[in-house]
C-alpha cells in the first residue's frame, strides 16, 4: 500500500501501480482501473499534456471530472502521476491539506517566537557582561543553553554551550568552567577546547584545565600533548613540559609520532639547551 505523493500525510492512503503504454510511450503511474486508462490518456492527450517539447522537461498539470469523481495528473516528459478520488475524498484530501498547512504555520510562528527569545538571551548576557554583572550574564546564558538543548530548531543558532565557555574562560579562575563541564560530563575534546580558549595569553590558567582534564583522561594521548606543547612554549616551563610527557610514558600512552613522547623531550630538552648558550 502507497500513500498518495501529494500529501504523504493524505488520510485516504491509495494502492498505486506502475503502467507502460505503448501509444503515447509513457510510463504511467496511477490507481486507475485499466478499463478507465484509455479514456484518462485520451484527455490529457486532448489537453496537450503529452506534446513534446523542444528544450528541457516541462512539468505539466491537468485535472479533470471523471465518474463520481476527479482526476490529478502530474506529467513530467514521459512519467505521469495520475490519481483518482471520488469528490468526497477530494474533499477529506483538501480539508486535510488546510489542516496541515494551519499546524506548520503555527509551528514557524512558535519556532519565531523560541528563536526571539534565544536571540534575546543573549544579547541580554553579552549586556550584562558589558555592565559589569558577571552572574546575571552566566544566569541568561544558562537559560539560553537550556531553551537551545530543548528545541532542535535552535540548533542553527550561535552555540550557548560556546558561549558559556567563552564567559567561563574570561574568568580568573578555570574552576567554574571545570564545573561546568564536569556536570555536563563532557568529552575530552570539551576541556582540550577550554583549555585553548586561555591558550598562550594566560598559559597557567589553561595549565590547571589541562591537569583537571588528565584526571579525567589520564590516558588520552592529545591531552598529553597538547599540554606538553603549551608548556614549551615559555623558557620557564620547559620542566614542566617534560614532566608531562614523562607522566605520559609511564602510562603508556602512545604518541602518533615516530619517536613518541621520548622524543618530545628530546626535542624540549635540546630547545632548553640553545636557549642556554
């Protein structure tokens, strides 16, 4: 059993079945019966539906009474959808269709309204942000996250959980964001991403991150390494860059370079050294 193509939703589902005519040649697809094709080719073959044309496809549309009822014909070159229904099902078809369009207008004003106050939210957060008022900012951002993780229809939206880690990370302290996170019970990926929202401008920050990250992690090898490379970056934190690297080994974890996190530390090392000189 085929539902009717023109309205998927149609509450008169309809028994198709694929014909092929030999004159005119097309390929017709209809719940006719075979005794009422000759008569329905006929008329759309008076309506010039089957005329050819000279450049490209032409889509073509013909409707007609037939028997106690009427007849919808889709012709696109040589396939035509042809469907019948009697008018009371011609009726149900079309109260249904104004039916359905009703519902999908009250879902787009609905989903106006959601992404307004979306917007709202956070234009609100980036005001109070502005004026000083840190706690209602992360208060509307909160509000945001939670109204965009409840409608798939805010998912084209700017990202609240990008915009929360962009206020946690403009914090002199990490440990709210941490929390944040940890609640969500983030991937590895989430605090690798927070750590570098801190990045080279305040490196000890982003530290602490990396540390929370590996006792959560302690076996995620671009946790390692990433830290490592951060760490030196600086002349005064190329011990810790090897202590990282050497927590990785004794794990380990396995680096997808040739000579693995033994040869980080050679190359830290040897960076050290030429510094020295």
């Amino acid at each position: 059993m085929e539902e009717n193509p023109f309205n998927p939703t149609s509450p008169d589902p309809i028994q198709f079945r694929e014909v092929l005519l030999v004159d005119p040649e097309i390929t017709l697809t209809t719940n006719l019966d075979d005794c009422d094709i000759p008569l329905a080719c006929k008329i759309l073959a008076d309506a010039g539906c089957f005329n050819p044309v000279s450049k490209g496809i032409r889509l073509r549309t013909h409707s007609f009474d037939l028997h106690e009822g009427a007849c919808l014909a889709v012709v696109i070159g040589s396939s035509v959808t042809l469907v019948y229904r009697t008018f009371e099902q011609w009726d149900l078809w079309e109260a249904n269709k104004r039916q359905e369009e009703q519902h999908q207008t009250q879902q787009e004003l609905v989903c106006r309204r959601m992404r307004s106050s979306f917007r709202t939210l956070i234009d609100g957060a980036n005001h109070q942000y502005t004026l000083g008022h840190h706690s209602k900012a992360e208060s509307l951002l909160h509000l945001a996250k939670s109204l965009q993780d409840e409608y798939s229809e805010l998912s084209g939206e700017w990202s609240a959980h990008s915009a929360l880690l962009n206020f946690y990370s403009k914090q002199a302290d990490p440990a709210a964001g941490l929390t944040y996170l940890d609640a969500l019970d983030c991937r590895w990926q989430e605090y690798h991403e927070f750590a570098y929202r801190f990045g080279w401008r305040r490196p000890d920050a982003a530290f602490q991150v990396f540390e929370h990250a590996l006792r959560r992690f302690p076996n995620e090898c671009e946790l390692y390494k990433a830290y490592a490379l951060l760490a030196s970056g600086g002349p005064a934190r190329f011990d810790l860059a090897v202590n990282v690297c050497e927590r990785a080994l004794e794990r380990n974890v396995q680096d997808d370079t040739k000579s693995g996190f033994a040869g980080r530390i050679a190359r830290i090392r040897a960076k050290q050294a030429r510094l020295r000189k």
